[in-house]
C-alpha cells in the first residue's frame, strides 16, 4: 500500500479517536510513523472494529499504569462508542488480572475525565 494512503488512512482514524482538539504533540517523522503505522496500519485491520481496539488498548494502559495515554485512550474510545459503563466492567475486570491497584487507578483517570466532560457539557 502506497505511503500516502497509509497516512491519509492514520489522519481519519486520528479524528475520529481524538477529535481535531486532542491530538497529543508530535513532530515530524514520529508523527509520520504514529499516524502512518499505528493508526493507518495497526488501528485500521479487519478482525476487530475500531470500539473493540480502544477497548483492548486502554485496558492494556490501565494494566501498564500509564495514566497520560490512558486519559488519551479512554477519550478516544468514548469518542467511538465506548460506554461508561463498559469503561467500568473493563476496570472490575481487570482488577482480577492485572491488580487492585491498576484498577482503582485506572478509574480515577476516568473519573476525572468524566469530570472534564461533563464540565465541558454544562458550559
């Protein structure tokens, strides 16, 4: 597949994820690599829909403890369909596997981006 599809590929699938206000900092060929090979490659394979992979990946961050991607990922996935709720199951989830303390912090970060839409919603 031409470069450029793969790319105009990660641009769509970026917006759709983030919205044109949440695109985290990236420059140059990081960003190159980032929209052109993570989102137009990786997040655009048949197999899984797009609910699905935000799903599995902030699970994989919740697991990881890396809060800033986390807060990232959990607003992308609600940004695709991702219910609260299931945000919650995943959480209790994995509690069980990856550790209370994953878990518990995992859905402070959500919590707290709760807060910051809700606030942007009675704005």
């Amino acid at each position: 597949m031409a470069y450029e599809d793969r790319l105009e590929r990660g641009k769509k699938r970026l917006a759709e994820l983030m919205g044109d206000d949440h695109v985290p900092p990236m420059d140059g060929e990081f960003m190159e690599l980032t929209v052109g090979h993570v989102l137009g490659d990786i997040w655009t394979r048949s197999g899984l829909e797009l609910r699905e992979r935000s799903l599995i990946t902030c699970a994989a961050l919740t697991a990881l403890g890396k809060e800033p991607q986390l807060k990232a990922h959990l607003r992308g996935a609600l940004n695709v369909g991702v219910s609260r709720e299931a945000v919650e199951e995943m959480m209790i989830h994995l509690a069980h596997y990856s550790g209370w303390p994953t878990a518990v912090n995992g859905m402070r970060v959500a919590h707290e981006l709760y807060a910051e839409l809700d606030g942007l919603d009675e704005g």
